[in-house]
C-alpha cells in the first residue's frame, strides 16, 4: 500500500480533513456490514457479492494508486472507485429487469441496455485494474487471454485446447451472472468467509495475541540450543492461526524473530530462510490456511471443519521438518548460547486470555458444525467480552498488564481497518479471476488441461505431482499463492484425482470384475488386455489398460465402480496436494517473495536467503507425497497417528542426508544406514519396516552424537 496515502486510514495521522473522517467511519461501517450480512441480513448472495467488491474497489482505488495519481490523484482515485461501487450496484439491481427483457423478446440474444453494458465493461476494467495495482500483471494477462479465449481465440487453436466462441453478449451475461463469473463462487468465499477472518485477524493483533505468540514462543523454545529459531518456527506457527499470509506472517514475526536468530549465532541467510519457510507453514496451519480451506470447502462440497481437521497432523509434520532443520544446523555450527531470551511475563499475562478464548471459542464453534462466518463472527464477540473482563480483572488485581489491551473504540476502530485493510488482496483477486473461473468452465478448457496431464502422466501418479509442481512454481512466480491455487484446482484438481482413484479399478482388475455390466464398459478401451477384465489380470496389464483408457470413459467408469465416499476422499486428496505445492513459490528462487521479504530484514544476499529457505521447506514436497501414497488422508486415527509419527523418523533422516550433519559428523556408514532409515520411516502402515527404519534413524543419531566435536566452532562476527 503506498504510504502517501495512509491518512485515510490511520486514526491518529495529523491534519485529518472531514472527508477523510467520513472515509474512516465508512471503513469501520463497511467492516460491520460484513458481519452484520453473513450473520442476519437476508441478502440475495449476488447483492452482497457485488456490494463486498464495490467497497473493496473503493478501498482498492484509494490505498492503492496509479503512478499517475500517486502524488495528486487521490480524489480521482476515489471516484473511479465509487463509479465501480455504483456499476456494481447497477448490475445486482439489473439482473431480474435483464431476465425479463429478453424473455420478452423469445429467441433473441441477452437484452442488455446501455447503460448495462457500460456497468459491465467498467467492471471488467476494474477487475483488470485492481489486480494489477495489489499483485502485478500476471492476473490482466490472464484475464486478457480467458475474455480472447472464450470470444476468438479458442476457435482457431488446435486439439483438446480448441473451443467455439461466444457471442460478446453471452460473454457479458456470463461474466456477470453466473455462478462462476464476477460475483459467484469465488467472491462469495472471500465475502462470506474470509473478510470476517481478516476483521477477526485485525482484532487478534490489536489486541496484543501477536506479543503473546512471541513470548510463548520463547517460554517454549528459548532454553534449547538454537532456541531463537525455533521461537522462529513456533511464532510463525501461532501466527498463522491468525493471517495465513506467508508474506504477512514474515514481515511481522520476521521483524523480532530474524534478529533474535542472527544475535544467536545463525548466519543471517539462514535465519531469513528459516523465517520465510516456518512463514510458509503458517497457510498451512488451521483453522484459516491462506484461504485454501474456504476455497477447498467450495468446490469439493466437504464440510470446512472436515479439511481443517485432516489438515492438522500434515501441519505438525511441516513444522517439525523445519525445527528439524534448525536443530542440525545449531548443532552443526554449535550456535545458541550465551543469547538473551527473557520472556515478558506481563505480555503473556495479558495476551492469554486474548487469544486463546477466542481462538478456543471459534474453533469449538467451527467443529460443531456452523458456518465459518458465524465462528468468525463469534470469536470476534469473544475477543472485546474478554479484553473488558481482563480489564475487570486488572483492575481488581491491580495488574497494569490485564488493562493493556482493552478493546475500547478506538482499538475497535483501529482492528476493523486493519481487517478491511489486509482483506484487500484477496478480495479483488478473488473476484478478478472469477472471469477467468468462467472462460476456462465455458470453454471447457478445464477438461483440455486435465487430459492433457493424464496422458503426459500416464497413469503415474508421482509424474502428475511433478507436472503440477512445476506449473504451481511457474504461476507462483507472478501469482498470490491462493490464485496460484485456485487455478491449478480448476485446472488440474479433476485429473489427480482421478489418477489416485485408479489405484482402486487396478485392483479391482487384478481380481476380475464379476459383473458383466460393469465388465462390458471396458469394451470401449482399446487394449490387448480387455478380455482379461472378467478373469482377472496380472499388475501391469491392468496398469497398461488403465494407461489406454480415454479420459471421458474413465470419468464414466469412475463412478460406477468405486464408492462415491472414497471418490470424495481422492478429490479432497488431490486438492490438499495441489494446496500445498501451490505454497512453493514463497520459498523457492528466482521468485519467494516470503524469503526475500525476509532477506530484507536479515540483510542477507536475497537468492542465497531464497535458498535457505527453499532447503528448510522441504516439508512441502514430502507430505503431498504422503497424501498420495499414503491414508494421511483418508485413515483412521490410529492410522493417521502411526503415520505422522514415524514418518519424522524419516523426515529427521532426510534431513541429516541434505546437511550431512546428524547430532554429530556423519561417517561413511551413516549413509546406507540413513537410507534405510528413510525407507522404513516411510512404508506406510507397517509396523516391522516402520520399527526397522526408527531403529536406524535412533542408532545414526545416537553415534554421530558420540563424535560430536567438544570445542566450540569460532563463527565469527559475520553472520551473512
């Protein structure tokens, strides 16, 4: 946000005009408004989709100029803003007089007036504009090339890519109206849920719940050896429970945590990289994961509390690979001692009651079952009872710091803005590439891409993961990780997941499928192996078959031969692996913004900070792949606990491998040791693998500690 333009926000900012007063009051109202709608106004979901993003273009025009009106053009800026506030207005009211024009005239194109297509076009422009001033030119681009695609372009590209085109007023009626468009799925994600968690995070850190997640931290964390690190991974843990921004999470943890690590003898690279890493976690961590959750419950039609629920050992296992990685190197390098980690006992005093009541009340609230809005809006109550009661309290007590952080007007005021504020990225692209979500389900191109990617993976598995990988770091590179998300998922999502529920038609063709209905529906595959379909066949005939199968047949046989329950889990599956690869952009080079906002800060060369980082976040490519092979997912608790828990063992091995360091100097024979150490960890649900591979782990371990070196490494003053 340009900082020229932070009086119109900033409470306290001297030689506040009445405009700008009426501007504050109008965020704080606009603030109110999204809980006042998602808990009892009955508004049509249209009307409050189109108003959520009418206030957001106001925000959005204002806190973020032009190059042109940076300086001068604040007052333009603001009526550009409320002239795409008002097209918003004018195409929610359009919509039933639209219905009942061109009904009227029987056969006739969509009967748009001047004045809609005007709205219309403003619209588009400004979804074109918005998310170019918060996230660059890649979203434009895109949408540039969807509104082509859908209108011209498609007809004159070849194969799967090809499409007829549309009508402009189609194209138009589309964009607005439908439920994939401006104002459907994707902008009702972000009014219904995400702006009450953003108003909900702006009320956490006004209240004092980020010092409390500091001094927590060092509570836990500060009497290990490299503790200021792993305060490091453990606060930015905490605060994703609060923002889910990487970015976010390193700029304002980063600022204490970076440091507290370089002052503990880490070089600073590594102490960037282990911030923008453990950062990283934090939109992994529920209950808000970056967004993904709302965005993963919308599509997949899965109860949010599901996904937050099955999200919860996968987020321990990132975060302990990253403490992992902390661990060796303060060993390594014998960093750690001698550091100042004195805790402030009165900000704990005082932050406890702000964040763990709250945050207790709206996870209990989102595990019963009600919308995540209502818990949002719950917790938000919560949070000024509690601050009034810690007040009482301190007053009673006589303890200053329980009166610290009452949530009187003021700070009400100052929560609300920051909300609205750290809404604004996520509410324009979210409505921005719903006319990208509409051009690729009207075209289908959606179904294009997804064959595509099951035909390059023939089937396999790890190759569709490698694909997507590669696509997710690409996007990543100019893209949010949330659009970057959202695409892929729209994109790819259909084909992983029918890659993973294959496995379960292999062995049901090694075995002989009985039933000659079903049987007979692989007729349409040409393959050697089809007369074997009733009998039986070995492996890799069936896998060969699969291989042959066109992507429409499979999407009929799919449903017809395995249980609707455990399709559901394989689309869950895929979304969670294409959710978390997203996440790679943010720790891996030539693009990671949370790394190099972190290098920032530690004053480290920023690619060698990005590789840090990329080093330290190896858990984002290692748990995807537990999803896949693995019943992370889909196991029952017993399961999912043996799983986690040994897969550390092997998540600890790897680590040792990359740094050649365990607790002590690796030696030639560590290395089959670890090897082995590493398999067994990883063979899921076998307790003699799993047993043999933690006995190798714990013996490398407890001999490479027997070597450890008694005098300590001179490290020098510098730390870059």
């Amino acid at each position: 946000m340009n900082e020229s333009r932070e009086h119109w926000v900033d409470l306290d900012a001297p030689n506040k005009s009445i405009l700008h007063w009426l501007f504050l009051v109008w965020v704080v109202g606009f603030a109110a408004w999204h809980i006042a709608t998602n808990l009892f106004l009955d508004e049509p979901g249209l009307w409050q989709n189109a108003l959520h993003f009418a206030g957001f273009a106001v925000l959005t025009s204002v806190l973020y100029p032009t190059r042109w009106t940076e300086k001068s053009g604040e007052y333009i800026d603001l009526i550009y803003g409320l002239a795409v506030a008002f097209a918003c207005c004018w195409v929610a009211a359009s919509e039933s007089r639209l219905y009942e024009d061109t009904l009227a005239v029987t056969g006739q194109a969509w009967q748009f007036n001047g004045f809609d297509w005007v709205a219309g076009a403003v619209l588009i422009i400004a979804a074109f504009d918005f998310s170019k001033r918060v996230s660059g030119w890649v979203i434009p681009v895109l949408i540039l090339i969807a509104l082509s695609y859908i209108l011209f372009l498609g007809e004159s590209l070849p194969g799967v890519f090809r499409t007829a085109s549309l009508p402009i007023d189609d194209v138009l009626f589309r964009t607005l109206y439908n439920d994939e468009g401006l104002f459907g799925i994707l902008a009702n994600i972000s009014s219904s849920n995400i702006a009450l968690f953003m108003i909900f995070g702006g009320f956490l850190v006004v209240s004092g719940a980020s010092d409390f997640v500091i001094e927590v931290s060092k509570v836990v964390a500060g009497k290990i050896r490299g503790g200021a690190a792993f305060v490091a991974v453990l606060s930015s843990a905490l605060t994703g429970t609060i923002s889910g921004s990487a970015v976010a999470n390193t700029a304002s943890t980063g600022v204490i945590t970076i440091p507290l690590m370089k002052s503990n003898g880490f070089r600073g690279r590594f102490a960037g990289g282990v911030e923008a890493a453990a950062s990283t976690g934090g939109q992994l961590m529920p209950p808000i994961m970056g967004a993904g959750a709302f965005v993963m419950a919308s599509y997949t039609a899965i109860p949010y509390a599901t996904i937050v629920t099955v999200s919860i050992i996968p987020a321990f296992l990132y975060f302990l690979s990253v403490a992992f990685v902390v661990r060796i190197e303060a060993v390594k390098h014998r960093v750690g001692d001698g550091v100042d980690m004195t805790v402030d006992r009165g900000k704990i005093l005082a932050g406890f009651l702000m964040f763990v009541i709250p945050l207790t009340v709206m996870i209990f609230l989102l595990m019963s079952g009600v919308t995540p809005s209502y818990a949002a809006s719950c917790a938000i109550a919560a949070l000024i009872g509690v601050s009034w009661l810690s007040y009482a309290l301190g007053e009673f007590f006589g303890l200053d710091a329980l009166k610290a952080n009452v949530m009187n007007v003021k700070r009400i005021v100052n929560a609300s803005v920051l909300g609205m504020r750290s809404g604004i990225l996520t509410a324009v692209l979210m409505v921005a590439i719903g006319i990208i979500n509409n051009a690729i389900v009207t075209s289908g191109i959606g179904n294009g891409f997804s064959l595509m990617i099951a035909q390059w993976s023939q089937g396999s598995v790890a190759i569709a993961i490698g694909l997507i990988a590669l696509a997710s770091l690409v996007l990543g590179m100019g893209l949010p990780v949330t659009a970057a998300y959202i695409i892929l998922a729209i994109l790819c999502a259909p084909a992983l997941a029918g890659i993973l529920a294959d496995s379960v038609i292999v062995d049901q063709l090694v075995l002989g499928i009985s039933d000659a209905t079903q049987a007979a529906m692989f007729m349409l595959v040409e393959s050697p192996h089809v007369d074997k379909v009733i009998t039986g066949m070995t492996r890799p005939e069936a896998l060969e078959l699969m291989a042959a199968m066109p992507f429409e047949v499979a999407m009929t046989i799919r449903p017809v031969l395995i249980d609707a329950e455990l399709l559901t889990t394989y689309l869950l599956t895929a979304h969670l692996i294409i959710f978390w690869l997203s996440q790679d952009s943010n720790v891996t080079p030539p693009v990671c913004l949370a790394a190099f906002t972190a290098a920032g800060i530690a004053k480290s060369p920023p690619m060698a900070t990005g590789f840090q980082a990329w080093k330290a976040a190896k858990g984002l490519y290692i748990v995807p792949l537990m999803f896949a092979y693995t019943p992370l997912i889909s196991g029952n608790w017993d399961e999912v606990m043996q799983i986690g828990v040994v897969a550390l063992f092997g998540i600890y091995a790897l680590n040792a491998c990359i740094q050649q360091y365990a607790e002590g100097p690796l030696v030639w024979w560590h290395w089959p040791i670890l090897f082995l150490g590493i398999a067994g960890s990883f063979y899921p649900l076998n307790w003699v693998a799993n047993g043999l591979g933690i006995l190798c782990v714990c013996i490398v371990v407890v001999h490479s500690r027997s070597r450890q070196p008694n005098i300590l490494r001179e490290l020098g003053t510098n730390h870059e």
